[in-house]
C-alpha cells in the first residue's frame, strides 16, 4: 500500500533480494495478472517465446528457466493487466478531466480495448471503426501541402517488421521526418561512435563479461535499468574482477546486491558487494576524469612503462599524435577542477585500467545525456584504444541500450538523415522514389509544430508529449496539430495533449499472439549485442479491437498512398515477406533473414570492430580530439546547480508504476529533489523543505517548477537530481548534444528559487 504521507529513509537492505521478489509478486498481484502473468513469465525470453517488453539487455549465454527481473516482470504485468480502457470510461471520463489525473492514475487505467476518436463538441473520445479511422489519418495526409508536414514518431519497443514497414510507408510518402526515442537516449551512440570505430553498435557480446579483466560503468543505473546486467557483474566480482562505477550519485545496487534467483544467498541473507571502487564525479565532469586517466596513461609510457598497446595503436588506428598534444595541454588542476575526482583517484583507477588486459567500458544516460555527448563517447574510445581495448575477448565498449528495440529499428532504416546508399536500397527494393533531404529529430520536429510548419503527428508506441524535453512549449506545439494519432498499449498523457481532430489506436502487446489469415506470426528484435530473437507473444489480446502494429501501419499506407505498388495486404498478412525485404535493403547484414531465424537462439548481426575492422573514412580506428574539458558549456551564475532526471526505481520511461523509490529511499513521492547537504546550507535550506527550481537559458522563456521536497543525499557537489519525466519542463528543447540532438538531461543549469 502507498503511504499517505511520504515517507524518506535510507534503504538498509541490499538491492535485488527479497525487495525485488516481493516487488515483482506485488506487482503481479496488483494487476490482477497472477496466473497470466506467472505462466507467461515461463515464456519470457526463452526459445520459442516472446522477448521481455522492458529493457535491451540481451539473454545470458546459460539460460535459466526464469529467466527475467524484477523490472521485466513488472512490464510484463502491467502489459497482463486485467484493467480496461473502454468506450465507457471514455464517456464517463471527459479530455480535460483526464488531464488532472496523474500519469501513474493514467497506466493504472488498464489496457485500450476499440479505437477511438477525439470529439472536440463534447470534449470526449468516442468510439470510430477501424475503417473510418484510417480514411480520416488518409484524408489529412493527402491533404498536406507537402508530405514534410507529417511527423511519424518511433519509440523502441516498436519491433524490426513494424520499424522497417514504417520507414518504408513514410519514405513512399515522401519524408525523412522520423523523430525517435533515440533522440533522446543513445542517439550519441548511433552519431558519436561511427567516426570512431566505424559502426554505432557495442562492440561485446556476453561471454566477454566472462574473460574481462575490469569493468568500468559510467552513469548507468544498472540496478534498476538492467537489473539482468547486476548477474554478470556479480560473476565478475566473485572472480575479482574490479568494477568501478562512475557516477555523480551513489546507486545502491553497486554496493549492495542480491540476486533474487541466487535461493542460497536469498535464503542466507547475504549480498555482493559489486563496485570496487566509487567514482563521485561531477555532472559531465566524465570528460575530464577521462582525459585525466589518458594523461596519466601516456605519462607511465613516457617514463618507460608498457601502459599503451603499440601494436594495436600502429596496425589499427591513426591520430594518436593530435590526440596527445591535446592532452598534454591539459594540466592536473583543470582536470580536478572539471572532473571533481581528486589526481589520486584518477591515477588509482588508471592503475587499475592498465594492470587490465580485457577492460569493458559500460555507459548509460549519465554520459549520453550532455551537449557533448557523441564526443564524450569518442573520448571513451580514445581511452580504449590506448590499450587496445576492441576487438579482443573480455574487451569493448558496451552502450547499455534503453528500450527493448532501440537498436534495431535504427538497424531497419528508421533515421531521419539516411545516407544516399540506403535510400538507393529502398528505390532499388520498392521502385519508388525516396526522399532524398534530411528530415526531423525530435528536436526539429518540435520546432516545426511550434512554427505551425507540422501539421500532423503519428506515434508508433511511446509518450512524446511525455517523454521530450520543453514540456510546456511541446504541450503549446502539439496543440496546433490537424491531426495526432497514438497508436499505443496504454492511455498515456500523449492522448490528451492533441491535436485539433485524434485518434487513439490499441495494438496487440509483444507478448500476445497475432494471428492472421496465414497463422500465428513472429516478430524480431535486435538487442544491445546485435543479436536478433524471434518473439512470439503467448497470451490472448485484451479485446478483438486491438490490431497487430504490421497491420495499422500496412492500412496507413493504404489510405494515404494513392499510387503505391507495394504490396501491403500481402506484408500485414505474412511477416515472412516483411523479413525478406529487410533481407534485400539490408542486404550486407541480413541476408538469408529467414533461413537464419530458425536458429532457435537467433543470430548475430556483424559487427566488424569485433574482428579489428574499422569501416570508417581511414579505414582505421579514429583518434578523435575535441578541445577543451567541458561536456556541457559553462553557466556564468555562481548559485548555478546542474540538475540531473533520472529514473526512479518503479518506472519505465514515462510509466509510473508508483510513487517510490526503493534504492533511493523515497516512498510516496516523486516531486522530491536530491541535493547534497554542503549544497542545501549553503542556500539556508531545511531538509525535507519545499521548493522550486527555474532553468537558467537565455532564450525568453521562464522554465520553472515548484513544489520540489529537498532531500539530502550524497551527491557531488554542485549537482542535484530529481525525476523525468516530471521535470522535463526544465529542459530547454535547444539545450541538446549538437550531432545527435539528443537532450541534454543531465546537466541542466538551474537555480533554486522559493
Ligand atoms: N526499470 C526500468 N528499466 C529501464 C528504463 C526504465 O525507465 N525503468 N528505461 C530504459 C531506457 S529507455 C533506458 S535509455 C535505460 C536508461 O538507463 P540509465 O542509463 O541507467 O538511465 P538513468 O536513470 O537516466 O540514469 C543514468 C545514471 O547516470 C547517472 N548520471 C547522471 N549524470 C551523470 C554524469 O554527468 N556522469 C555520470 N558518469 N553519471 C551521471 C545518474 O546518477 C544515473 O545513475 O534504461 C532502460 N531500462
Ligand atoms: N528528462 C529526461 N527525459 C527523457 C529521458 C531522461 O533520462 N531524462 N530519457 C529518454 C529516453 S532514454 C527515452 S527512451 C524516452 C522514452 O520515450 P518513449 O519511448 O516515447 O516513452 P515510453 O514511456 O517508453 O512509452 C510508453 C508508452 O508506450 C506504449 N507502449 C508500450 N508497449 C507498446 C507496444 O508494444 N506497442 C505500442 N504501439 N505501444 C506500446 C504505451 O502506451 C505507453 O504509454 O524518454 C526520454 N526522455
Ligand atoms: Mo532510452
């Protein structure tokens, strides 16, 4: 039950343990799903079965018989959910009254059940046919001045048949326009590592966690974002393996951790201490920390010692040389300063990185989220290059992917700035001509329905309205729409921030089955080591109104393209013709798709750094210089905080599954604000005092939120947390990474106000 009053105190348990398995009983319970829910965990990431909704963290090499989280299961639960959403909650439940409701109240609603559509006489959606409901997304889309109009939004639980459909039916129609989750997660990964190493994939699989010598994770909160990574880490440590996490904020699960299926440390109570050492950065103060850790390295090799791979550095890469002068111009006190990290703990964790022969250099949203986060991640392949840390057993760079699809419906051509060979794929497969300028980010498509140049949104799955920066002036933008359409699970706030005319489309969940006229299909799914499963959902759709994604888009494009010579009725009914054109536009990497599925733990896409290949313009791996100490510019305002969003224990993305925060301490509240207590005296503030924070950005808008609680915690100074996506209202839409556009959600300059 959640308390009445918030309650705050520090968690005394390790992570995992008998907290996550009462968390995942709870939250089976709660959703009336026990016995659904339970047999289709049984089915969860095993042959055979569907692929877990939640994160992209990929299956172990030794399955288990459960093989799923705490997380997983809660995703899956809430996806089991007995709760519906029908035409009558609709009818009891006007727009504007759902909009005072909370995002949590919203998911708690239950699953869509009919399509629905917005009635702006009475203020209510109300039901619409199928039918009716694509001839009305038809006629808007016909009726654009240009098909640039048209913004077509992917969140990264959209599986590869969906993703490669989509790109193909708003190729045809004639724009790149494909704002996507990834704007704002690892779309630096996507940008910043292919002029590195040739490819914007991880370069490890699972068995390297086997035969690494160090792990070092940078701002990545794998207990409660990848708590199937916590198994690996926790093999790693029992072999002595030091893990160094970095992180402005200490995360419970790198002290303590139970496995929730280890039953021997279960039932005895004991734990794992995962992070052998700590590393209290400041917020992007990992630019420094790891241009420090390169000095002292080229520092031990100018003294004689063996602390750089020569061999890799000669054979495999070019510009070393620049990269050294750039370094050898920062001098120790700017690094400390910047970093935060003393020259003692620097050089202490370098020493462990060099006593390494098989270093993994993990990262999350702490490095991604920043305005130069492509180029920090280039710093961090520098640094493994140095030792020539890719491409070897137990060695590489590990991006901790997001959602589940992430990485594969980039993989399937959802990108709004595709290269002249991939559109030339599309013409060659599908005869049409295929846009040829850049389209939108999220951040440009934002921009354009703010300017009024957008005049219809379509959502493949995710919460837009929720999830992008600027929440205000998104609300303003989304606003101005003709037409905005969901197509989604769950009601979610993006329903009720809509356009003049919305709809609201309910599809069938990854782990229910789609059956057409030719039988049950199977869709696929790329994890963060590239490697593609076949899922193939167990449970009953929660209505006979639910459609299979492959089909709503195959009738989109029906209704919207008048000439179109692409065989859409023959896609929604057959996936195995979808893969086969995967298999011809992608031919490099998915050739055979078919053929190669019918492994039943599914098959590996190349990725050639794996092997020494670098496919960048030198045909090596690039040394890459960016000048300077700062991730993020500087903010001349000496009561400037930098505030990091974070997710809390009991989310997923803008799903709130309840008010607490476990590993942090916070039961029955989300508006609360983590600052370390130097930084809270120092204003005169209580703990546990309400304020508010207001964005410091020069661009004529007041960004501000109240109602914050102060809670003490051991930040590094000058940094403050708090929760996306309640605080995305803070993030200015134009302070994002300049090559990825990624938002800049961990470094947002802010002061406190009353
Ligand atoms: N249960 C659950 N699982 C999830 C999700 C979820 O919401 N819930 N979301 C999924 C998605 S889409 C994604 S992308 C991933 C996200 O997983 P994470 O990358 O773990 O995401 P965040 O919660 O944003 O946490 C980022 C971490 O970076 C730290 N950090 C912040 N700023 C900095 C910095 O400047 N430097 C460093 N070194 N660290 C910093 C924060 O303290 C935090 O520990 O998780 C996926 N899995
Ligand atoms: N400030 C700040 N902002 C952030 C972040 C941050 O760390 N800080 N993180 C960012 C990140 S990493 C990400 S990935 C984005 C997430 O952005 P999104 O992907 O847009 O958001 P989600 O919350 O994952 O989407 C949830 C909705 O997806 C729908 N859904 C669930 N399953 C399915 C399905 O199988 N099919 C379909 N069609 N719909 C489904 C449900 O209706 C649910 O309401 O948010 C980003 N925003
Ligand atoms: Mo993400």
């Amino acid at each position: 039950m959640p308390p009445d009053k918030p309650r705050y105190r520090t968690y005394a348990h390790p992570a995992g343990g008998w907290g996550a398995a009462g968390a995942t009983a709870r939250a089976l319970m709660q959703q009336s799903a026990l016995t659904k829910g339970s047999r289709a965990l049984l089915s969860m990431n095993q042959p055979g079965g569907f692929k877990c909704p939640s994160c992209a963290f990929p299956d172990p090499c030794k399955r288990q018989t459960l093989e799923f989280c705490e997380q997983g299961a809660k995703a899956l639960a809430f996806e089991a959910t007995k709760q519906r959403v029908t035409r009558a909650f609709f009818a009891q439940h006007s727009v504007t009254a759902l909009r005072a409701q909370t995002d949590h109240w919203l998911e708690m609603q239950g699953r869509l059940t009919e399509p629905m559509r917005y009635d702006a006489a009475t203020d209510h959606y109300v039901p619409i046919s199928w039918d009716d409901a694509f001839a009305l997304i038809g006629r808007h889309l016909r009726g654009l001045d240009t098909p640039h109009q048209a913004e077509f939004y992917t969140s990264g639980r959209t599986p590869n048949e969906v993703a490669f459909l989509w790109s193909v039916m708003v190729r045809e129609f004639g724009t790149n326009n494909f704002p996507d989750c990834s704007n704002m997660c690892h779309e630096p990964t996507s940008r910043g590592l292919p002029p590195s190493i040739g490819i914007g994939k991880g370069t490890c699989r699972m068995e390297d966690f086997d035969s690494t010598e160090a792990i070092f994770i940078f701002g990545q909160n794998t207990g409660s974002n990848s708590p199937r990574m916590m198994t690996n880490l926790t093999e790693a440590r029992r072999r002595g393996i030091p893990i160094i996490a970095i992180n402005p904020m200490p995360e419970r699960a790198m002290e303590q951790y139970t496995g929730p299926q280890d039953l021997v440390q279960m039932a005895t109570f004991r734990h794992d201490v995962i992070a052998s050492e700590f590393v209290r950065v400041r917020a992007g103060g990992d630019l420094a920390l790891i241009k420090g850790m390169m000095k002292a390295i080229f520092e031990r090799a100018s003294a004689g010692e063996d602390a750089l791979d020569q061999a890799f550095i000669d054979q495999h890469t070019v510009g070393i040389d620049a990269v050294r002068a750039d370094i050898s111009a920062q001098d120790w006190a700017e690094i400390v300063a910047h970093s935060g990290v003393t020259e003692d703990q620097i050089r202490r964790i370098t020493d462990v990185y060099v006593r390494s022969n098989a270093t993994m250099a993990c990262f999350g949203m702490g490095l991604t989220q920043h305005q130069r986060g492509s180029q920090l991640l280039q710093q961090l392949c520098n640094l493994l290059f140095l030792r020539g840390n890719i491409g070897k057993p137990g060695a590489g760079i590990v991006p901790v992917r997001g959602h589940s699809n992430v990485q594969g419906d980039r993989t399937c051509g959802i990108n709004d700035r595709p290269t002249p060979e991939l559109l030339d794929a599309y013409q060659r497969v599908f005869g049409f001509d295929a846009p040829r300028e850049d389209g939108h980010n999220v951040q440009k498509a934002v921009e354009a329905m703010y300017a009024g140049q957008a005049r219809v949104f379509i959502g493949m799955g995710g919460n837009f309205a929720r999830a992008v920066p600027d929440t205000d002036r998104t609300y303003a933008a989304m606003g101005k729409l003709d037409l905005t359409v969901g197509i989604n699970t769950k009601l979610n706030r993006g329903h009720l921030i809509h356009g003049r005319e919305a709809l609201i489309l309910p599809v069938i969940a990854r782990s229910e089955v789609i059956r057409t006229a030719k039988g049950p299909q199977t869709l696929t799914i790329e994890d963060m080591i590239a490697k593609v499963t076949a899922s193939r959902g167990v449970l009953e759709p929660p209505s006979d109104d639910c459609m299979a994604e492959v089909e709503i888009v195959c009738r989109i494009a029906m209704a919207a393209l008048s000439e179109t010579r692409t065989t859409w009725a023959a896609f929604a009914a057959d996936y195995d013709l979808i893969r086969d054109k995967i298999a011809e536009v992608f031919s490099d990497i998915y050739v055979g798709f078919n053929d190669r599925l019918k492994a039943p733990e599914g098959f590996y896409l190349d990725v050639p750094p794996r092997r020494r290949e670098f496919h960048t313009d030198s045909g090596k791996a690039n040394f890459l210089v960016l000048d300077g100490l700062h991730a993020d510019d500087p903010v001349d305002d000496p009561g400037m905080l930098r505030l990091l969003t974070v997710r809390s224990q009991d989310q997923f993305n803008t799903t709130i599954y309840s008010d607490n925060d476990r590993y942090r301490g916070v039961w029955g509240n989300r508006m609360v604000l983590f600052m370390n207590p130097e930084d809270r005296s120092a204003r005169g503030l209580r703990n546990e005092q309400v304020i508010g924070l207001e964005t410091i950005y020069d661009d004529g808008f007041t960004r501000r939120v109240t109602g914050l609680t102060v809670l003490d915690y051991p930040l590094t100074k000058g940094c403050v947390a708090g929760y996306y996506p309640e605080l995305n209202s803070l993030i200015p839409n134009g302070y994002h990474d300049g090559i990825s556009g990624t938002l800049a959600g961990k470094s947002i300059p802010v002061r406190v106000v009353p």
